[in-house]
C-alpha cells in the first residue's frame, strides 16, 4: 500500500482538509476475514474507500501449476471454504471439458445435489453474519444451525466436514451410501422451517430494513460494466444464471424445478432478498434431484484411461491395476491436449470460472481462476461513495466476500 | 452459433485476426496492436457487455510457443449468454497492451493482477499498482521463470517489532 494513500493531505486542496482517514482491518470483526479498508471521511460520511488486499495470498495458482488435475482439488477446496464442493465441482467441470469427459448420469446427480447443498450452505453463513452484523444475532444462530447438518451431510459422502475434495476426474471419490439419502432427507424436512424462521426474523425486522434499504446501490448497466455475476448481479437485475443459460451436471435436466431469483432493488436489501429465494430454488433443486437419482456406477469407465479406478477395480481386474498405477505414478499419468479451455459453474457466490492451459501433461500450464469475491470487491468502493461508516458491515455482509478466494 | 462472429471481424480487421475453437470455446486471436480496437468493437457492435475474466499467461516453455506472454480477455453477452475469448500476444523486454479499463470499469482489478503476476504493464489504466502482493515486491511469481518456492521473499521478509510498530 503507498504511504500516499495513508495520508489525508494529498486529498488535495484547503477545502478538503476537514477530511480524515480511518484505517478499517486487517483484522476487525466487522470484515469476518482479512480486508483491510482505508477509508477517507468527511465526518461519518465516506467520500472514498480504498480496499487493500491480499493478506491471505497464498499463491494457490502457482500451486496449480505444480499439482496434477487431481491433487489441486485439494487446494481449490480452500478457495471459497464457506462452500468448497462448489469450487470442487467447477474445477474438475472445467478439467472434464478439456479432457472431454462424459461424466455417469449418477455422478452428475450427486455432484448437482452437493452443488446446491453448497450454494445452501454458503448462503446461510452470508445471510446469518449479514444479520449479525447489523445487531441480529438470532438469525445467524438458526442459519449455522442448519448449516451444520449440511456438514454431516458432506462428512457421510467423503469423510471430511470442511475440505471434503470429494471430486476426482471423471468421477467422485467415492460412491454415496443409502446413508446418505437418508441425512439429505432429514434436511429437507427440517429446512423450510428454518427457512421461515429467518424470514419471520428478518423480513420485517425495522432495523434490518433501516440498514439496508437504498443501501449500496448497483445498477443493472453498473453490475455489467463492473463484470458483476451471481446474486449480486441478479439482486441488480440482470438476468443471467449459468445453471440455465449453459445447463451443465443435471440442471438441464432438472431446470423444470426451479426458477432465477431476480430483483430490481440492487440495494443490500436486494441481494438479501434474492439469497433466501434462491435458497428455496436450492431446495427445490435438491428435493428433485433426490427422488431421480440414478442408479450404475459413480466414475466413468476404467477403460476410458482417465480416471482412477475404485478398489474394486484396482483389486479385481487387472486392466483395473494397471489404471490405478498409470494414473498415480509420476512419469506416467495421462495425456491432454495441447490447448486451453474455459470453463464455468454458478456457485453460491458468482460465476466461479477456471482458465486451463494444458501443455499435454496431467498438471496444468496455467490454471486461472476467475474469482468471484475478487470481482465484487473490486466494486465496494463505488457502492461505499456517500454512504456512512455503519454502512460498512451491511454491503460487505450483502457482498459475502470470501477473502480466501479474494486473495487466492 | 458464435462461429458467426469470425466473418464480420475479419471483414473488419483483416488478417490480423484469426479465429480458433476449442470445444465450446471460440478464440479470437489477435495482435496486440489492434487488440482494443478489436475488444472495442466486440463490445459496441456485436453486444459483449460483459468482460467476464482477463488472464495473463505465460508461455515460456510451452511446446511450440512463439511469443512470451498471452492475455485472454473472456466476454460474455449478458443477454444471449454467449461467450467470445480474445487472445492476444506480447513479448519481453516491455510486455505492455492498452488499458481497457475506459471500457468495462470491471477490468481495474483484473489488470493490476496481471500486472501484479506477470509484470505486463497496461498504460492508461488509472491506478495501476501491485494488488495481491506488497508492494516492495520486486518479482513476477507467477512468471515461469519464477520458482515455485520463491527467492526467499518469506523468510527473509522485514521483521517489525511491537515498538516501531
């Protein structure tokens, strides 16, 4: 960060020497992560905000230069931890389209499911802290409540509560367990109810419509200018939901079951508004992709030499064996084209995109990600302008920025 | 079908552009003199509103790599969905393409990454400075060049104790 940015005189000129500067974070309980914010103030009034980042840079990219397709799983799970199977899922979305993989109906079902788990997950924590943040601590004891069901749910299927990496190429780690439709069904009946219980809380709670409303304003035209994606971008107005305009897993399948929540408000308010709803289209999702699930095999075909066999195979046949010791041994593994590919899923947070070059190796000559906290974050500034310093918790809240996906 | 897109922009542009496609992805390649005009013209007369990702790359090493460094520019219609990726080439010793910063407000923070990553300079772009990294910084980690363990920026970073703090 430049000194000149900390220091209020080069705000320029006599008649702005009234203003100060307030240095907001790294670490404040208002930012939930790492941000920091200076900001300039006339009064309580905000007349800029600069944001400084990366503070938790960890340089996950060039480590997805080092790791195969399989073993950066394990580093995009960090990302966006509020929902990792999301960012799971879009990573080996992206890696199946270079490598044009088909994945097994059942897969795709499962993946759908853990997918809208996530965005159900991540929605949550982003409207329960969101509430915290503005003085209503009970919503957010109710959401995280019921977001730890959702951990049972993804510890059942991979063992793990928080980093599950769950996916592999063309395939999963593991098949899921009757086990586990039973826990998923536990959830949908106890979900609605909690659902309403924080509507009831918030919807027509004065304060948290006090401290929201005409608060952070986006425009439709602004939203796109500024590359804006997900519910923030929907909250804005602008219709576009990736689940629908390129159907990928099971959404073209299942896209009779729910709708794109959308508003025109582009206010906090807006954004709170078009999380609950999709929240219910999650259900509806789920609910769907529950009673249709497939039954066969979970991972694509050993024969297609591209993903790791189960045990089962590994044990039993020998094609199975041999798979298993080309895929893990290091001077063998597969080839890919030489070429590169984007690719993009709708998680709870945006569009959560990955730039893959491939120069014909199993690890990745560049594997970009298109971060969505970064690309809102990069938009705080303008919604701050004129806004007063208590508005600070309440856009950050709306936005749910995730400073581990921020900062990469 | 996005194919459609290649015919009017060489009609345009000539040969400086040349088009690729890959699954269902479809590069525009271009070179980096006309690459704004190209992006420009993308955006005012055939509806990419939306500059969905930028990327830098680097090609030191890549098999059959003729240039340096690559920028991918991904643009998205909002209203039909579609997408186009504008690719262009720059080379050392001073890697540098046009902001584009006047005309999508989103790619401030995606330029200064790539500056931050790459060392690719974008001349115009109102605030162009380290954003990730701090900026005593003085490498290009993300430059193939660079070692994935560092140069020892971490452990010989500055300490400050609680009394100069």
């Amino acid at each position: 960060m430049p000194v000149e940015l900390l220091d209020p005189t080069t705000e320029a000129g006599a008649d702005r020497e009234f203003l100060y500067t307030l240095n907001f974070g790294p670490q404040h309980p208002a930012t939930h992560t790492t941000l920091r914010l200076i900001l300039t103030l006339d009064g309580e009034t905000i007349v800029k905000a600069v944001p400084d980042i990366g503070y938790l840079h960890s340089g996950f990219e060039k480590l997805g230069e080092d790791l195969d397709f399989n073993q950066y799983v394990t580093i995009v799970d960090r990302m966006n931890y509020i929902s990792p199977v999301a960012n799971e899922i879009a990573w080996h979305h992206t890696v199946e389209k270079l490598l044009n993989i088909e994945i097994t109906p059942r897969c795709k079902y499962i993946r759908t499911i853990l997918a809208e788990l996530a965005r159900i997950s991540d929605h949550l924590l982003c409207v329960g802290a969101a509430a915290l943040d503005l003085g209503g601590l009970t919503a957010f004891l109710y959401a995280f409540n019921e977001r730890e069901k959702i951990y049972n749910i993804i510890e059942q299927a991979s063992g793990q509560r928080f980093h599950p990496s769950y996916t592999r190429v063309g395939g999963l780690m593991a098949d899921v367990t009757d086990d586990w439709i039973k826990l998923i069904r536990v959830f949908l009946e106890s979900f609605p109810k909690v659902h309403a219980d924080v509507v009831r809380l918030l919807n027509r709670n004065k304060i948290f419509l006090d401290r929201t409303r005409g608060i952070g304003v986006l425009t439709k035209d602004e939203a796109i200018n500024m590359s804006v994606s997900g519910p923030v971008a929907r909250a804005a107005g602008v219709v576009r939901d990736l689940r629908k305009d390129e159907p990928y897993l099971a959404y073209g399948e299942l896209a009779g079951s729910f709708k794109v929540a959308c508003s025109k408000g582009g206010d906090c308010l807006a954004r709170y508004l078009v999380r609950m709803e999709e929240m219910l289209q999650s259900y509806n999702i789920i609910k769907a992709a529950v009673e249709n699930l497939p039954s066969g095999p979970v991972n694509i075909a050993v024969d297609e030499k591209l993903g790791i066999p189960d045990k089962n195979a590994t044990y039993r046949s020998i094609e199975g064996l041999i798979q298993h010791f080309e895929i893990l041994m290091w001077n063998r593994r597969f080839e890919t084209p030489v070429n590169e590919v984007y690719g993009a899923n709708e998680t709870a947070n945006g569009e959560l995109g990955f730039y893959l070059v491939s120069d014909g190796s199993a690890k990745a000559w560049r594997a970009r990600t298109r971060p969505p906290s970064f690309i809102h974050f990069a938009i705080f500034p303008h919604l701050m302008e004129g806004h007063q310093i208590s508005d600070v918790p309440a856009v950050l809240g709306s936005l749910n920025i995730i400073a581990a996906e921020l900062d990469r | 079908m996005p194919a459609n897109y290649l015919v009017p922009l060489s009609q345009k542009f000539g040969d400086a552009v040349r088009g690729e496609e890959f699954r269902d992805n479809l590069r525009v390649i271009v070179g980096s003199d006309k690459v704004y005009d190209v992006l420009k013209a993308l955006k005012e007369q055939f509806g990419f509103n939306m500059l969905c990702d930028l990327a830098g790359i680097d090609y030191l090493g890549y098999p059959d790599a003729t240039d340096r460094f690559g920028v991918v520019y991904s643009l998205t219609n909002v209203s039909t969905g579609e997408r186009i990726f504008v690719k262009t080439f720059v080379n050392d010793p001073d890697p540098e393409l046009p902001t584009v910063t006047d005309l999508w407000r989103g790619a401030d923070w995606m330029e200064r990454e790539v500056f931050d990553m790459f060392g690719i300079d974008f001349p115009g772009h109102p605030d162009l400075r380290r954003i990730l990294l701090p900026t005593e910084f003085t490498s290009f980690p993300l430059r193939k060049d660079y070692p994935l363990r560092g140069y020892g920026e971490r452990h010989n970073f500055e300490q400050m104790t609680r009394a100069e703090g």
